[in-house]
C-alpha cells in the first residue's frame, strides 16, 4: 500500500520540490533589460528566491499554493453465473500545473510579489514592484 503513495511525495512540491536550483530571469514590460534570480528548495513546497535589479538585492519566501494534479483510487467487485467473484484495486495519478507565490523584500524596504506556475524543469509568471512597474518571469531547472 506504501507505494501507492509514492507519486504524491515525489510531486509534492512544485516550484521548489527538487534540490536543484531555478535559475529566474525577469524582464521589464518597460524595456528589454534582464535581471537574474534564483530559487532553491527548503523542502515541502517551501522555498526562498532571490532575485537582484538594478543593484537591489529582493529576498523572500516561495510556497506552493496548489495544482491541478490529481491522484485517485478505483476498485471493483463482481460475481459471475458460476458463482465464483473477483475483486480489483488501483490506482491512477495525473501530472499537472504547480502555482506558487513568492513575497520578496529588499533591506531598503522594497518588495516584489510574485505569481508563477509550472512543472519540474520550469516555468512562468510575474512578479510586481511596489512601485507598480510589471516583470515577466520564467524560470528552468540549473
């Protein structure tokens, strides 16, 4: 019954379930320029980012706020004009999204929030500045 399991523990954390960092690289809707980040897991779905532009260094924690993942169980019994039964389990896993939030601060009292997605080897979102200046974001597996 323990393998059964499996599945959910290994997908458990999205954005920062595997040991091995996200590189983040962001770009301003107000121009061409990039900036570069990283994520490393802490465990659990829990993470830490950070990310430096313009010589400001943001950051912050990441967690995992849901999936669309799905996991489930089937079984089925039945007789037949024998009179002899059989009975059947399994079990069925489905890969999907992971959604994670991230709020970064910089030690002048600079934030940056973020919204992403994605699955084991990358992904995408946004993050915002406090002075409402919009970044695009993706991020891969190192």
């Amino acid at each position: 019954m323990k393998k059964l399991f499996i599945p959910i523990f290994i997908t458990a954390g999205l954005l920062v379930s595997c040991s091995s960092p996200r590189v983040l690289t962001l770009m301003p809707r107000d121009s061409g320029k990039t900036y570069t980040g990283t994520m490393v897991s802490t465990g659990s779905g829990v993470g830490t980012i950070t990310i430096v532009i313009d010589q400001v260094t943001y950051t912050g924690p990441v967690v995992r706020v849901g999936s669309n993942e799905t996991f489930g169980f089937a079984t089925a019994f039945g007789s037949n004009s024998r009179g002899t039964t059989a009975s059947s389990f399994g079990s069925s896993f489905s890969d999907g999204d992971q959604f994670g939030k991230a709020i970064l601060s910089s030690s002048g009292g600079k934030g940056l929030r973020c919204d992403m997605s994605g699955r084991y080897s990358g992904g995408g979102g946004i993050c915002i500045d406090d002075e409402k200046r919009i970044y695009d974001v993706i991020f891969v597996v190192q």
